[in-house]
C-alpha cells in the first residue's frame, strides 16, 4: 500500500506509534488492514442494501424495526430508555429522538416507572407489535437476499466463528470470548 492510498486511520495511527516510547503499538498487517476495511464496506453496503429493500416495501427505517424488536422481546414489552439504547443493532439515530418518533405514530408509550418516579419506561404497542411482524417478513426477505443468496449455511457458520472471534456475538459474555480465545 503506497502512502498516498492509505486510509486516513493508517496515518493517525503511525502518530501514535512514533509518539509511543514504549513501543506497545503496533502496526496491523497489511491483510488485518484489508480485512477491516472489507469489513466496514460490506456492513455499509449490506445495510443500506436492506435499507432500501424497506423502503420500498413502504416500511420506516430498520432502526424502529430494531427498537421495536427489542420491546417486544423484553419482559412485559417494556425497556427502560438507557436499556434500549444499549440493545440497539443500529444507533441510526439518537435513541431519545427514535423513542419520540415511535411514540408519535402510536407504536410505543412513555410511561413512568412505578417505584421511582423520575424513570421512565418505553411500552410497545399492539400496533408496534404489528408493525415489527410485517417489517420482520420483509427484513427477512432482505436478508436472504443480501446474506442468504451469497452464502452456504456452511459459509454462514464459518464467518459466525470469525465475527465472534472479534467480540461481535451479543450473547457471549466476556468469559465466553475467553474461552473461546483460550482453545484456539
């Protein structure tokens, strides 16, 4: 990779090393480097690929299908706002501004928190609920188009591995990733 075409990260990142007297920092391999920017654009790309497929099924953006998705699978289909935000897939946008816009269209409700009336709770809607199952069929249908129509399940799994081998499964813990790491 000549300077000239190395990402702007590449170079912010050689700062740091030149200012590190503890040589700690290192520089990632040229296909560590590949691999994170294939990485970055594919996730950009799929995304938007999926955005576009809800679109033009005449569906709002995939961030309420997230929010919405995690209401509906919290118990009693409530979630304090700070417990939304951390289970997002999608921070598209600010989880206060998300929440307004749900409860604006009907498909959530504030509502205050029994024993500490200062909290607040975000309750889904049956009609938040509907919508998540219609928007669910069609961002099914996206995904195996974009993912499904490309991969073996064989290759699915494999790629499964290598993204939980980076900390990306929600559902490990930490002892999980060290386990994990340890009988690699």
């Amino acid at each position: 990779m000549h300077m000239h075409e190395c990402p702007r990260w590449m170079h912010l990142h050689r700062h740091a090393r030149q200012n590190d007297p503890s040589g700690a920092s290192r520089r990632p391999s040229n296909e560590v480097t590949e691999a994170w920017l294939r990485l970055a654009r594919v996730r950009s790309r799929v995304l938007d690929a999926v955005e576009q497929d809800l679109k033009r099924a005449g569906f709002p953006p995939l961030a309420w299908y997230d929010a919405l998705l995690e209401l509906s699978r919290a118990p009693g289909g409530e979630l304090r706002p700070v417990e939304l935000e951390r289970q997002m897939l999608l921070p598209q946008y600010s989880t206060s501004r998300l929440i307004e816009r749900l409860v604006d269209e009907g498909l959530a409700a504030r509502r205050e928190c029994e024993n500490d009336k200062r909290g607040l709770f975000v309750e889904i809607s049956d009609a938040g609920r509907e919508l998540q199952k219609r928007m669910g069929e069609a961002y099914s249908a996206a995904i195996e188009r974009h993912v499904g129509s490309k991969l073996s399940d064989t290759e699915a799994a494999k790629l499964c591995d290598l993204l939980d081998r980076l900390g990306c499964c929600a559902q490990a813990s930490s002892s999980d990733a060290k386990e994990s790491g340890s009988s690699q």
